[in-house]
C-alpha cells in the first residue's frame, strides 16, 4: 500500500451543521474556525438568511461547515423558506452543533416553554446524529453561571459532548475544533482542498452590501431589503498611472415600500452614499481588487410573500 492510497483511507470528511437561534453567534464560529470572513455578521438577529458552506480542510480531514439562519417561528415566506434551509441542514450533516447564548440560555425547559428551541432539539434527537452542544460568549458572564446550564443538558443525555466557548476570542474554540474532527465520517475530500466555499463572488459581494445595510438602519429597513447584483464586470489591465482598473459592480437594493427607499437613499442621497463607501471597502478587501461600484434603490412590494422573488433572488430554486 502506497503513502498516498493510505492516507486517502485515512482521511475524514464531513458536514458540520450549525443551529441554533438568531444572534447567538453561528457565523461568528464558522468565520473564526476558517480563519476566514464567509458568512456576515451583525449585531441584530436573522442577520443569516441562506444555508451558507465554508470549507476547512487540512491534511488529515475536510469539515464541511453549514451555517444557517436562525432557529425562529416564521411569521412570512421568505422566513418559512430560511427555515427550510435550516431543517435541510440537520438532514444533510453527519454533525450536529447546537449553540446557545451564554447570557440568556434556552431550550432548558423540560416542559418546551421555549417553544422555537425544544422543536430544533426534538429534531436533533430524532436525528440520532452525533450533537455537540456548544454554548457561547462565556466571557460575557461569570463562570460560574455555566455550571447549571452544562449539568442540565448533560442531564438530557443528548449531547456527546458540551463546550463553552467565546467564538469572539476563540476561547475554547481549539478544543471543538478537535473534538468535531474526531467524528468526521472516514471520507475522501469532496471538494478541492484549497478553497472556503462553494458561493461565488457576486454572492458575496451582494452580502457585504447587505451586511452595511444592516449596520446603518434599524427596526424594519434591514428586514425589508435585499441586494441584487446586476453586473459584475472584471476588467484587465491598468490606467495611466499605472494602478489597476476597477472592477465594475452594479446592484439593486430593493425595498418593500417608497418611505423605506427614501430612508435608505437619505438626503441628497448621502445615506446611500455612506453604504456603498463602507460597502466598497470590504468588497476591495474580500476580492484583492479596486471596485467601482454603483447601487439604486427599487420597490418590490411584498417581494419577501412572493415565491417568484424569492426564486429570482436566490432564495429558492
């Protein structure tokens, strides 16, 4: 048996899935354990609205990591629809993680008071897969309030093993890393093992507009808009100064309502203006390219209750 066909019968790979209810950190992990920006993050909750895969691979394994929206109880279709991505998730994963909040821990009634978490661990029993509960950002409360929360899911018997972690710091973020590694299936790679993901950079890219716009608007604009890229033009060769020309990028950012593209836009447009300043910056940083990027704002009323839309955005087939 040669080196190479030894180590292929060695090799683990596998997907992890990451659950869990919004704002309790999913993407911050995934982000931290690749090393690597993949999903975005802000600090409101349903932030994560596609099942999104980042890739870590090393020599000895590949973790095929799946985070997902937020664990919630849809009230429209586009959230129905986030769940689904969710629950395919938990059916695809050979791994399960569980996370929580550290300061505000659910899922610890036994009676299902917590309605939205004692339906994602139902399922997760009913998976019979192997589960890490992983209850994160311990640096925000004092050690000792996790001792309750780790002995009564231990109590339940589900999980193979608990793990407090801040995936802010990467405090105890090794040891899950290990531990999830241990339990990969004995697979072949099933991607190559030089790349995060398998989204393209116009996914991305639309992402990171999205993420601004969640960072600059509160209550209901965030939730109302989504981020269509119309084109997304590479160009070759330099100017006269000799700097490289800029890629050229145009997106739709639409809204339910005129008074929320009003908002959106600002006065004399200098909101709008603020978004595609902070948005180009980080799109610059994640292609390793100058941008020229140019944004409008459109009206779709009710596009989050309509199923075309929410096919013609991506978020179903």
């Amino acid at each position: 048996m040669n080196d190479e066909h030894r180590t292929s019968e060695q090799f683990r790979c596998g997907y992890v899935a990451i659950l869990g209810e919004p704002n309790v950190g999913k993407s911050t992990l995934m982000n931290g354990l690749l090393n690597q920006k993949i999903s975005i993050v802000t600090p409101r909750p349903q932030t994560t609205r596609h099942r999104i895969l980042g890739i870590l691979s090393t020599a000895e394994y590949q973790i095929l990591f799946l985070d997902t929206p937020g664990m919630i109880q849809p009230k429209y279709l586009l959230q129905e629809v986030m769940m689904e991505r969710a629950t395919t998730a938990l059916e695809d994963a050979d791994i399960v993680v569980y996370m929580i909040d550290a300061t505000r821990p659910t899922g610890l009634d036994r009676a299902g008071s917590d309605a939205v978490a004692a339906n994602v661990l139902t399922r997760v029993r009913a998976s019979a897969k192997p589960a890490f509960l992983v209850i994160n950002k311990i640096d925000l409360v004092e050690k000792g309030a996790l001792l309750p929360v780790m002995k009564a899911f231990a109590e339940r018997e589900l999980f193979r093993e608990i793990h407090p972690i801040s995936a802010l710091t990467s405090d105890g973020t090794r040891e899950l890393l290990a531990a999830l590694a241990k339990e990969l299936p004995l697979h072949p790679p099933l991607y190559p093992l030089d790349i995060v993901s398998e989204q393209n950079e116009r996914f991305f890219v639309s992402e990171i507009i999205r993420e601004k716009i969640f960072e600059r608007y509160q209550q209901e604009i965030p939730y109302s808009t989504t981020v269509d890229i119309r084109e997304f033009k590479e160009r070759e060769g330099a100017g006269q100064s000799g700097e490289s020309v800029k890629w050229f990028i145009s997106a739709d950012i639409y809204v339910e309502r005129d008074s929320q593209k009003a908002i959106l836009i600002g006065k004399k447009g200098a909101a709008l203006k603020e978004i595609g300043t902070r948005a180009r910056k980080d799109i610059e940083e994640f292609l390793q390219h100058p941008v020229f990027l140019e944004l409008y704002v459109k009206v779709r009323p009710k596009w989050r209750e309509d199923k075309e839309w929410l096919a013609r955005l991506g978020y179903t087939s």
